[in-house]
C-alpha cells in the first residue's frame, strides 16, 4: 500500500496482515497525547487508507501505557492566547482529524490498552468497534479543565453508544470509567486479556477481512448513515441502494458459486 510508504512523526503504521493496518499512536512518553501534528497525521492517515483499495479493516491502538491522553496540556497555555476564530480553527483542525477517522471506508477497532481520556476517549469512540484491556479507563475529561463535554463528536457519539442518561453522567461529572463498566454501558464491545489485546483484534479484522470488501464498506456506509436519518423508511431506502449496487458487484456471484463447490470464496471488491 502506498500509504505504508509516508513517514510520520507521531504515528506507526504497519500492515500486519493482507489487507489490515495496525496504527500505533506513537507519543509514549506523553500518554500518546494529542497535538496539532497528531491531528494532521491521523487526518492523513485516514485519507490514505481511504484511498488504499487493498485495506480491509484498520487498528488502531497505543504505544506504552496509554491509549491517548487527549489532548497535550503542555500546548494548552497556547489556545487561551487564540482569538475567538484562531480558537475556531484550533477546534475545527482537531474535529477533521477525528471526522476522518470515523468516516474511513474500512472498519476501524480500537485496540484500547491503557487510559482513553478527553480527546482520546473521542478518538476511540470515533471507531467502529472497541476492545478494551483491564488497564484501559475513560473519562470525558472536559468539564475538568472548563471545557464542554461536547467536544470532538463526544456528545453525539457517547449518546447514542450508552444513552442520554449515562452520557449525562459521564459528561457532567468527568469521572472516570474502568474497563469493566465500560463493557456494563456498552462503551467497549469486550474487555480481553491485556497479553490477548492485539490479538484478538488483529482476529476480528481477520474475520472482517474474510468478507465482501463492498458488502462490509456499504454495511459501516449504512449503520453510520442509519444513525443520523429521521425514520424507518429512510433507512429502508438507503439499504435497498445499497443492496441494489453490490449485486451488481462480482463479489456476490463469487459467494454464491463458492457455497455450492464447497470452498472459501475469493472477493475482489469489484
């Protein structure tokens, strides 16, 4: 993959699999903590992988200790000295980073191994799926630092992951989450043994991979799209679309003349 071949200050990407990224968050010795070069990296990053036709599924995970700290309290004296559009465009440099983040055509896991916190817990809410060691923990953290808790897509995502009531929680007191209840309040899909983390999610983009590129890109398209729609025939309508193009995609015929040879199928994506 091309995008393989572009250098990073703050990222790490290696193709660990046929087809599966893994991005390291590459700051240990600051918690992975956020900075304007971060966010252009992870917006890049995003948009290259996006384009890489032969990426199937992307994880996303820490170096050291930490998953991400949020964003670096050590460039915070900076935003307080920020006109109101300077700030405008502090703000909206970090939310493209994480927009395109969610809105990558492949399915994005996060291998969440330590602290998820403010911007971090955003950045991991921002992925499609989240596995999450004993270690991990999350706060909202904005309300700590006289900040609003709607930031980054929090609010909206939080919301709908857990529920007005426990994002009401979260977001107002700032306290903070272990790994087990974040599985309880369904903020984490599963908490796995720290020695199994990579692992296992290296698996789940394995199975992923194993499927219809199409199938699954038009599959996040739809749960994505299927969040935001005001009722149930927009969502009928934009599934049948979706149904509608991929069989007229070589994957599908594949599938099914795989199933009568009794034999794996081959996608191509086409």
């Amino acid at each position: 993959m091309k995008a393989l071949d572009r250098s990073y200050e703050t990222l790490i990407l290696e193709e660990s699999a046929p087809g599966v990224v893994v991005v390291t968050l590459n700051r240990p010795d600051r918690y992975n903590a956020m900075t304007n070069t971060m966010f252009d990296e992870l917006e890049r990053m995003a948009i290259d992988l996006n384009d890489e036709d032969g990426c199937r599924a992307i994880v996303l995970t820490g170096a050291g200790r930490a998953f991400c700290a949020g964003y670096d309290l050590a460039d915070a004296d900076l935003l307080a000295g920020l006109g109101a559009m300077g700030m405008l465009s502090q703000q909206e440099r970090a939310a493209r980073a994480l927009l395109a983040v969610r809105t990558v055509r492949h399915p994005t896991i996060a291998a969440v191994n330590g602290a998820a916190t403010g911007g971090g817990l955003a950045l991991a809410l921002a992925c499609d799926i989240r596995l999450a060691a004993p270690e991990a923990k999350f706060n909202t953290a904005f309300v700590k630092i006289g900040l609003s808790s709607g930031d980054l897509g929090t609010s909206w995502l939080l919301s709908r992951l857990c529920g007005p009531a426990v994002a009401s929680d979260l977001g107002f007191t700032g306290r903070m989450v272990d790994a087990d209840e974040a599985a309880h309040i369904r903020l984490v899909n599963r908490v796995v043994d720290p020695s199994e983390l990579l692992a296992q999610a290296l698996d789940l983009a394995a199975q992923i991979s194993s499927n219809s590129p199409g199938g699954v890109q038009l599959s996040k398209r739809a749960l994505q799209a299927n969040m935001e729609v005001g009722s149930f025939a927009a969502a009928i309508e934009l599934e049948n679309r979706g149904q509608a193009l991929l069989t007229r995609s070589s994957d599908m015929p594949e599938a099914l003349a795989a199933f009568k040879e009794k034999r794996a199928p081959v996608f191509k994506g086409e």
